[in-house]
C-alpha cells in the first residue's frame, strides 16, 4: 500500500527562497512551487530569515524562514545556513526534499534521514569555474561526488551536464532543464524604459551576476571598441569587489550599472526592447537568464562553448574574443537572420523551456521515487 499521490509533501532546500529576488534556483524554485502546489501537493520552501517576503505563506506555498548569517558571515555563512535548513528538515514529515545545488551542502548530505527521498539537482560544473583556486576545485569535486552517494536521485539540467555526470560517475541523472515564460507586451513598458533615459532598440543589454567567468568585461570593452555606440545597460549586482572595477572603468564612458532589478515587469520590458542581448556565462547548464531573453524575442549574442550551443542551435550570434563583440555591434543592422533566429528560440521556449512540461518532467520524477510502503 502507498500513500495518496495527492498527499505527497515536497520540500525544497539550496535556495535563497521564494519569491525570486536572487537568480536561476530562486526562479526554478518560485515556478515549480507553484505549479507542485496547483497540482494538489504540499510544498515547503526553505528561505533566509532576512528575505524581505515574511510572510509564511506565499501564493499557497509554505515558506520555512531559517537563520541565514550571510550577510555577515560572508559564503562561510551558506555552509551554515545549509545545515540549519538541513537540521529543521529532520523534524518534518517530507515524503520528498529537493535539494537545489551541492557546493555548500553536501557537506551536511549524511544528515538528512533515510525517511526523506533525497533528490539532487546537480547543477553546472562548478569546479570547473575559472574563478576558484584549486583546492576549492578540489572540495567542489568532492562535493560533487558526495552528493551522488548520498541522493536517491540526480537532475542534470543539460544534455553536457548529464553526459558529463554519466561517463565520471557511472550514472543515470534524469535530464530536466529550466524553464521560461513567453511574455505579453505592455504599454507600460516604454513609460519605465523611457525613465532610465532608454528607447526601443536605442541600448544593448546583458543581464548577470557581476563574476570574471561571465566575461562581463569582455563583452564591455567589446562594446568600449565599437563605434558608434549604444548604451550597454548591465543589470546586476555591482557593488562586489569585480562590479565596482568595472564601473569605475566603463560607466563614464556611456555604460549603465543600474544593479540588480528583481521586478519581472522590468526585466520584461528590458529584454523585450534590447537591440542586442549579451549572455556571457561560461559554466553551468541551462541558464534561466538566457531563456527568458529567448522568451522575450532578444537577439542574443552569447559567449561560444557547449552549453549555449545547446539552448540556442543556430539562432544567435557567438563571441569568444572581444573583437568578436566589436564587429558584431559595428556590423549592426547586417545581414543576419535575425528575425528567424528569434522565431525558433520562441518556439523552443514553447516546445522544450516551458514551466508546466518541466514541472510535470520533476513531479514524475518525485512520484516514482517519492512514495514509500507504510
């Protein structure tokens, strides 16, 4: 005999919570919440205690406030707030825990009870990022490894990811990606643009976390080269150690740092509008901020290497250098197929990055390993 499958009870952990005001795993966390809970479930999100959300409930959805001491405590202080998380979940009746990520949890993974079904979502390689020393790389593999023995399932959110996954570890990961929603323009969009001083088509655009391996500064000084030149509006946090370089090296030469905007409305508006979107990230699977440029109709310009080729096929232009940004930009309006590129990066959004098919994909996944015999 099994539990009643419209009473399965899913938390989900390595997160900066609900709602999004942070990046990918807040939305991924955020759009299948919401849609487990439609579904008839019980959904728990673990968020920091200083979310400016308090309630307990967000749209239906549990909200679990746990002590964070990040913001003092600086990224030692998310180690922390994992094993806090970690510790309350053992005091709960959770059929099932998605843990979103391993870099600062699997440390504390033999902590969580056999009673709970353990699914992992893998994430990018993040040893592979440029910006750790090696013996940072060395722990995130260990991490990595770590979190294989200890989950009763895997999710790689690439085709790479699972395939890098399957040949190291001798695993099966289930391949379920992110997801994007296909905006609907709104006559308030031009009101918002045109108080940054911003029109139609008038800027170019990227949107990231300010870090060396999103070659923010090679898609800048691209711009920097180019003439004539269009605002580059960067979204993002700017006030880190990196931001503040480049900010001090681009914004008096026509560059905007406007930083981080969490309002889904905005971010619409600037994607929609862009004339062309630069993604620069580098590692890691499918990125959520490239879908929802895709979702918006952007032309994007993204950083050339094996996980974008994946999300975009053909439909975008690619940079490895610098001068590969100047000339696109100099080159702009050419003879690209621009507008085709947008179309089938829409339909793609349609037929494989949408919320509800990616929801169902990790429901299904829940449910096979979720319900266990009284």
């Amino acid at each position: 005999m099994v539990v009643d499958k419209a009473k399965l009870h899913i938390a989900i952990l390595g997160s900066r919570g609900i709602p999004n005001r942070y990046g990918g795993f807040e939305q991924l966390a955020t759009a299948l919440a919401l849609r487990l809970k439609e579904a008839g479930h019980r959904v728990s999100v673990y968020t920091p205690h200083h979310h400016p959300v308090k309630e307990r409930k967000w749209k239906g959805v549990h909200r679990i406030l746990c002590f964070d001491p990040e913001p003092w405590a600086g990224p030692a202080g998310h180690f922390l707030y994992d094993l806090f998380c970690i510790l309350d979940s053992r005091r709960r009746s959770f059929d099932v825990i998605l843990h979103l990520g391993y870099t600062t949890s699997a440390l504390w993974f033999p902590l969580h009870l056999n009673k709970h079904t353990l699914i992992t979502n893998m994430d990018g390689l993040e040893w592979s990022r440029s910006k750790y020393p090696s013996l940072i790389r060395a722990f995130l593999r260990w991490s990595e490894a770590r979190a294989l023995k200890y989950s009763s399932a895997l999710i790689a959110d690439s085709g790479v990811i699972r395939s890098y996954l399957s040949s190291r570890h001798n695993c099966t990961p289930a391949m379920i990606a992110y997801g994007a929603d296909i905006p609907a323009p709104d006559e308030q969009d031009m009101k918002w643009l045109e108080s940054m001083g911003l029109r139609a088509g008038g800027y170019d655009l990227g949107i990231a976390r300010f870090q060396e391996d999103n070659h923010l500064e090679m898609i800048l000084n691209g711009w920097e080269k180019s003439a004539p030149r269009h605002p580059l509006v960067m979204v993002g946090n700017a006030d880190t150690r990196f931001g503040k370089h480049l900010r001090r090296k681009f914004e008096n030469k026509g560059a905007m740092f406007p930083g981080s905007i969490y309002d889904a409305d905005k971010l619409r508006a600037l994607r929609m509008h862009s004339r062309m979107y630069f993604h620069g990230h580098s590692a890691g699977g499918t990125n959520p901020s490239l879908l929802e440029a895709m979702a918006a109709g952007a032309l994007v310009c993204a950083h050339d290497n094996a996980f974008n080729h994946e999300v975009l096929e053909n439909n975008a232009l690619y940079f490895k250098t610098e001068d590969d940004i100047c000339s696109y930009l100099n080159a702009f309006p050419s003879d690209w197929p621009a507008s085709a590129w947008q179309k089938k990066n829409l339909e793609r959004i349609r037929q494989h990055y949408n919320w509800d098919r990616i929801a169902a994909q990790y429901l299904e996944l829940m449910e096979k390993y979720g319900y266990k015999p009284f």
